[in-house]
C-alpha cells in the first residue's frame, strides 16, 4: 500500500525540518531571512562561531534546500531559498490541520 500524498509530503520534508532543527542553522536562516544575502564573514560577524562552523551548518542548509550560494567577486554570498520555507510552512499547515481535526473529534466525543 503507498502512502497518502500528505504522508508522502511529509516524509519528503524530513531533511528540511531536520536542517532548521539546529539552533545555529534556524539563527543562519533568520539571518538570511532580515538580511538578505550575506557573505560567511557577514554570518559570523558579532557571533562566536567560527567560520568554518557556519560553512558547515551552510553545507546542510544547502543539502535540505533552504539556501544556495553564488560568487559576488572574490566571495560566496549565501542567500535564502524561501520557497523551501513555503513548503515547510505548508506541511506544518498539514499537521495543524489533523491536529485540529483530533481535537474536534474528542471534543463532539466528550460532548456525547
């Protein structure tokens, strides 16, 4: 038996909630997300990770969608993939939905 297409969507968005599930990842896209893009200096600047700790939370990000890279001369800008975002906002809106819909359920069970 295949998976319901909600179930099958929800499977797909595995790596992307788990890329946002990191705490120095979520602060990199909020980052992106008021600032545009932005250079690894620009990332780590006022921060106490190190540079090469943001590429790899970047490598990751990368990996799960959420962000892409392109040269601006001699640097790599990193900028925010929002769509990937949509689609997490989407699948949450998904969980939301069945949450509510258990909750109705007990709620007219209760009542009875």
């Amino acid at each position: 038996m295949s998976p319901r297409p909600a179930e099958a969507a929800l499977r797909r968005s595995a790596p992307l909630f788990a890329a946002l599930g990191d705490p120095t990842r979520l602060q990199v896209v909020s980052q992106l997300s008021d600032g545009g893009p932005m250079s690894i200096t620009e990332l780590t600047e006022g921060t106490d990770v190190t540079r090469q700790a943001v590429t790899k939370h970047l490598t990751v990000l990368a990996d799960a969608g959420l962000v892409r890279d392109f040269r601006q001369g001699r640097e790599r800008v990193w900028e925010l993939r929002t769509n990937q975002l949509e689609e997490a906002r989407r699948m949450l809106d998904v969980i939301a939905s069945r949450w509510d819909d258990a909750l109705e359920r007990l709620r007219l069970m209760v009542e009875e």
